[in-house]
C-alpha cells in the first residue's frame, strides 16, 4: 500500500490514521483522542450536535479552533443554560468575533437546545437510536459516505422535534464524532482494528 492509494498514511508518529487528521496538528489532536469516541451524555452530544451545525459550508478546522470561545459563550453547551438565552444574547452573540457569526446558526443552537431538553430519553438516546445494525469501517477515504439511511432518519426525527441546521450531511457527522459509527479507516490506529 502505497500513502497515496486512499488508505490511512502515516503520521508524524508512524502510526498510519485517516487523512484528514494529518493537515495540522489541532485536527491529529481532536481524531486521536475524541472523533469516534463513544458518547452517551446529552450535554456532550449537544456539543457535537452544535458543532457539526456550526460547521455547515466552512471546515472542520475552523469550527475545532473556535470551539474554545464558542464553549465559553454557549455556557459549555448545557441545553437546559442556552435554553434560557433571550434575544439580547443572540445580538451580543453576533458581536463577538471570536465565533462563527451567523444569525441562524447561533438562532439554531438555542432552539435546539429547547428542543433537546423536550426530548424523551435525551439527545444521546435519540441519536443511538439511530445506530446502524451493521457498520464495516471504510477502507478507503472514497468509502466514506457523506450520508446514510440511518442518518437521514435521524435528521428526520430531529427535525421533528424542532432541531435545526441538521441535515442529513450533519447528522452523520455528529454520528462520526459522537462513535455512533466508526469511520477510522481500517488500517487507522484509532479505527476499530487498531483498538481490537
């Protein structure tokens, strides 16, 4: 295999990890030691719901390097604290240029935080629910689906619920992040050959 023919490449390290992850050092941070990681915690899965809503049509990284700021002003996305957020924190929102400065996805992350503190069993069960019964880790970045069924769905319920910003494309990515699917290369050291 060559570093070149879609599989997972090496590192700094050696370690061979998914491609993405090599493009800086804030992205290997966050794919060694969170994206794929099992999260069942509404408060944490909120986060990433919100996340992966902020990131729509801009990059991973610049969400990542934001996240910091965007944590302290969203009161470390507890739903039941932005729930309460009122118009004048939107405007102050808006004002603050260490975030991503969009009226309707900052809109978005209060509604949904209202809306997940409505939802029976919590977000992080509304979202495993959703869990594919078989997933085979990809072998190649091309074998990695933008979307799937089970996502759609899982867009669908949300939106049902009166969530936001969480499309079909987003929903999979917070199924990515949160390890609801494994999506590590399977020759990446974090995939799930590497932890077996």
């Amino acid at each position: 295999m060559t570093d070149d023919d879609g599989t997972a490449r090496p590192g700094p390290d050696g370690r061979r990890r998914c491609h993405w992850a090599l493009a800086t050092e804030d992205l290997l941070d966050y794919h060694d030691t969170e994206w794929g990681v099992a999260i069942t915690d509404d408060d944490a899965m909120f986060e990433r719901v919100s996340l992966e809503g902020f990131q729509a049509g801009l990059s991973w990284l610049t969400v990542l390097r934001k996240r910091a700021a965007l944590r302290e002003v969203f009161a470390g996305f507890v739903p039941a604290a932005v729930a309460e957020f009122t118009p004048a924190d939107v405007e102050r929102l808006l004002g603050d240029p260490r975030l991503i400065r969009s009226r309707p996805k900052i809109e978005a992350v209060i509604g949904n935080a209202r809306a997940a503190l409505d939802l029976p069993g919590g977000l992080a069960k509304l979202v495993w629910e959703h869990a594919p019964e078989h997933h085979t880790p990809p072998e190649r970045i091309t074998d990695v689906a933008a979307a799937t069924p089970e996502s759609t769905a899982l867009s669908k319920a949300l939106k049902r619920h009166g969530f936001r910003f969480v499309g079909p494309t987003t929903a999979y990515a917070t199924m990515q992040a949160a390890g609801v699917v494994d999506d590590h290369l399977r020759d990446c050291f974090r995939g799930a050959a590497g932890r077996g």
